[in-house]
C-alpha cells in the first residue's frame, strides 16, 4: 500500500446512541505530535540508509510525507536529516524540497470535510496511476507488487482514516472515520470496474488464459482487473491419484456413465476457479444416498483450488437476510453441507441469487448495496433437495454429480488420508485439468450431457411433483392423445389417495400443465367440454381367462 501505517491504533466495540448500528469504534492509545514525531524520526534515519544504495528512496510518498511532519514540527532536525541526504550526489535537494512543500500545501489545502477527507484519502490509496475502486460493498485497491486488486477492509480503511485525520475540523469521532469511510467508497463506486474483464486465472507465474482454443500465460498486469490470484500454479502433468480416485468414484454398469460424469466434473471445476458458473446460472448437487462415496474429498480438492477468503459457506435458508447476502458479494465459491430433507429449499430468493438478479447486502456498519452473484454453489446432499417449486425455472437451474460408490455399502475400507495426498502432490495438474474443462465449456457454450444426472433430474421431478409422477405411472403422452379435464383430476386425486400424496387443486393442475412445455400437453374444448390434448389414460390390460 502507498500509505504506510504510521501508528497501531487498535479499535474496540461499544454501545452508543450516535451509531447506526448501536456499535462505535474507540481509538485507544492514540499517540501524541511528540510521540508522532519520534516515530518519524525513526522512519526518517532508516530512510537515510536506505537512500545510500536507493536515490529514489526519499521521493517515494510515504517519504516525503514523513519528512514534511517532521520539517513541519522540528525545522531543526530536518536540516541535519536534509544534510545527510545532501551528501548523497545522486539525490537532487531541490526537487526533494519541491516535493515536500507541495505536500506541505496540500495538506494546509485540504477541505475540512468529510468529503475532503475522503478525496484525499482516495489519493493516498492510488497506486501507479490506479485509483481505488468500491466495488459490490468494498473497496478494492492495487497491490503494486502482485498487481492483485485486493480488497481493503472497512475497518482498515477507517483506521488509516482515524491515523491521518484525527484531530482535524470534522474528524475527531468514530462516527466520523465511518463517515468518511463510507463517503469514499460512495464516491469512488464503480459496478462495472470489474465486469467483463478476461477470463483467466491470476497466478505467481502469470495469467493463465483462453487463447485460439490454447491455455497461454502472459505477465499480469493491473489491467487484467483480477482478484484473485490462486495458490498452485497449474502444471500439465500427470495426476495418478486423482485418476484412481475419479474411476474409484464414479465407476458404473451402465455404459458412459463414468466418462460422462467426469467430463460433467472436469467442467464444473474449470467454470469454478475461473467464476465462470454464475454465467451459466447454474447450481451444483453432489448427490450421494448412502454417505462415504467421495463427495467430501472432491469438495476438499475443490475449495483448496480457491483462496480461503473466496469461499464462503452461506445457506440459501439465510438468503433472505442481508448481512448474509453481503457475504456472498464477490466470492467465487459457496459450498454448503447437508439441507435439512423436512423442509423446502426457498426458490424465490435461490432463483434470485443463480438467476444473475440484482440483489441487495449490507455489511455491518455500511450502506446497503446491490449487487449480482458471481459465486458458484455447490451443495452436497444424500437426498434430493427438497422443493415446493415444480417449475422449469428451478430444475434447469441444477447440474447433478450422482456419486455411486458408497463405500459403506460395498464394506470397502475409508481411506482419510487421500485428500491430503492427491492436494499435496497433485493439485497443480488438476488445476490444469480444471483449465482444460473451462476451455471446453466455452467453446461449446454449454455443460457436456451426462445420463446419470438427466436420469436424477427426471427422478426429482417426480418425487417432488405428485402431478408428473401420475402422468409417468398412468399416462400416454403423444400429440394424438387427449382427455377430459374432469376426468383426468378425478383418475388424479385417486391415484394421490391410493399413493398417500398430496393432490394440486384442479386449478394448479392446469396451470402446472399449461406452463410445462416440455411435457407437450396443452388445455383446449372440445365438444363443450375442456380437455388436456397430448395425453391419455394407459389401456387397461385385458385380462385373458385360462379354460380348464
């Protein structure tokens, strides 16, 4: 950061009437101008040192700021400190003494508000020519040395506002280091800085890219607006565990069913590390209805992709509220465990959330903001999730990776170990092998098909829709087919009584039916009376008498 912390200035909470949030921050051990003084000149005799073997050392900002406190507070010691840098032929004085009275007059030029403050500030936090840019709630500024936009706390911004300002007109409260914390990132609000910027993943080697349908590295640069620099480099490399553990995994007796999922996964993975799944407005299952069939240690293998502070792991049974909205903003990966089967996932605010819907956060202590989701969610599962919403807009929502092989029915030993080893030897060649699936997955525009999860969609539509579960049971569909309407719900609620499940009203049945394309049944009269056209009742079989 270009503002070095000049002090530690440590914050504690406590009730209070003039906070919005019945919370203020109180500076404690503040420093005196004698002890500020002290430390400057401190820093001031390192910076001596360092301008030994470095010219540029005293024209760098937190320099010159240095030096024009302590010009300021002790003129006496600044001609000795000047004397020494003097005696350094490579260090021009008159431009450094330029330098320090622009500093000078700027800092006696400088607006008394909070505006003023936080327009300062902002300058203070540019970074070669980037400005800091608040984004989705948060502040993010450039770290010169990874060309990272990190995210600056709101409580770190706060602090430096408290350390720089203190004591000036219109500073000398908590109340006022948020203020002007959260005026500078009203104004340096910018939600498109890091929308459509290139897809790629930041790296310590560089910016592994999509390139002519080739995975190609260049410098980072702070262009490129990335966030997040991952921890492994990838690597195309053999991975021998992690193969033993796909096939051991998703192995199967029905043909093409563990190529399909494995190329399904490898997608996933890509389209994870690189944020791509929130464009597709798709959520992941990692279904397994016995336990102890993988899915924890491919999560493992997942998360340990994506730096920690990426990961969040927000039900969306706390969607509603927004301090946990607010902490979906800008992550790439929400993993969740197990969902309680006895109740309904709420599809309003999950069809909101994957469907790319602005909504709306707030941090404590900070303003509302609005924001779309860019994580992907993963939720692993022994069951189906349970839903009270039968429409397309949910199910096609889903990708499904059914993971069959559970080791507590096939009595195979648990090995608890294997995710650490294929994590500490591996990693990098899966990073590469999760590239490869990304490239795929844009060049086709889409997930690769898989039986497995169509044959667990149709299942949880049935199971969660009483209405499609009769027609599969009892019913032809076909466009030359046709039935009453008064028929079809009376034959309906029967077979619901007889199964012990729930009827839809009549109404609901119609609406059901009208808005499910796929089925291909469709509400029309005919002869008086209304009918559902392109489906029937199946023939009774014949019963055929044996003649002793």
């Amino acid at each position: 950061m270009q503002q070095k912390e000049n002090q530690e200035l440590k914050l504690s909470t406590a009730a209070s009437p003039d906070s919005e949030m019945g919370t203020t921050l109180q500076l404690i051990d503040q420093e005196s101008d004698q002890c500020k003084l002290t430390h400057a000149k401190e820093e001031a005799k390192r910076l001596v040192e360092r301008a030994a073997n470095d010219c540029g050392a005293p024209f760098e900002p937190e320099a010159v700021e240095t030096l024009a406190f302590i010009n300021k507070h002790d003129p006496a010691e600044f001609a000795r400190i000047r004397a020494e840098l003097k005696a350094n032929k490579d260090i021009s004085v008159v431009s450094l003494d330029k330098a320090i009275k622009a500093t000078a007059t700027k800092n006696e030029d400088l607006a008394q508000t909070h505006h003023g403050y936080a327009t300062d500030m902002t300058d203070r936090l540019t970074v070669d020519g980037n400005r800091p840019v608040a984004y989705q709630g948060s502040l993010f500024v450039l770290d010169s040395e990874t060309t990272i936009w990190i995210k600056f706390p709101f409580e770190t911004l706060t602090r430096h506002i408290a350390e720089v300002y203190d004591g000036k007109e219109n500073c000398t409260r908590s109340t006022d280091y948020c203020g002007i914390a959260n005026h500078l990132i009203m104004i340096t609000t910018d939600d498109t800085f890091f929308t459509n910027v290139p897809v790629g993943l930041a790296c310590a080697n560089g910016f592994h890219h999509l390139k002519d349908h080739q995975i190609c590295v260049e410098a980072l640069t702070a262009p490129h607006r990335q966030r997040v620099m991952v921890d492994v480099t990838p690597q195309q490399q053999k991975t021998p565990l992690f193969d033993i553990f796909l096939h051991d995994t998703f192995k199967s007796s029905e043909p093409g069913d563990e190529e399909q999922q494995v190329t399904l996964l490898q997608e996933i993975f890509g389209a994870i590390i690189l944020g791509l799944m929130a464009q597709f407005q798709k959520a992941i299952l990692f279904y397994d209805p016995f336990g102890r069939a993988g899915k924890g240690t491919m999560e493992r293998i997942i998360t340990n992709l994506i730096p920690g502070e990426f990961v969040s792991a927000v039900s969306p049974f706390k969607w509603n509220g927004e301090y946990y909205l607010a902490s979906l903003a800008g992550k790439r990966l929400n993993s969740v465990g197990e969902l309680p089967d006895s109740k309904p996932i709420p599809s309003a605010e999950f069809k909101t959330v994957t469907g790319g819907d602005l909504v709306a956060g707030r941090h404590p202590g900070q303003r509302p903001f609005t924001f779309k989701n860019e994580a992907a969610h993963l939720f692993m599962s022994n069951h189906l999730i349970t839903t009270n919403d039968h429409s397309e807009a949910f199910f096609c929502r889903w990708l499904i990776i059914e993971f069959p092989n559970s080791r507590l029915r096939t009595g195979l030993p648990i090995d608890p170990g294997i995710a650490d080893r294929i994590i500490q030897k591996e990693l990098s060649g899966i990073a590469h092998w999760a590239l490869e699936g990304a490239k795929r997955l844009l060049e086709n525009g889409k997930f690769s098909n898989s039986k497995a999860h169509d044959r667990l969609m149709e299942k949880w539509r049935l199971t969660a829709n009483s209405l499609l579960e009769f027609i599969h049971e009892e019913c032809i569909r076909g466009d030359e087919h046709k039935v009453r309407r008064a028929e079809f719900y009376a034959a309906y609620k029967e077979w619901c009584k007889d199964n012990g499940r729930h009827p839809f009203s009549k109404g609901r049945v119609k609406e059901l039916l009208s808005h499910n394309i796929g089925l291909g049944v469709t509400h029309t009269s005919l002869d008086g009376y209304e009918i559902f056209r392109g489906v029937a009742f199946k023939p009774v079989p014949k019963v055929t008498s044996i003649e002793q």
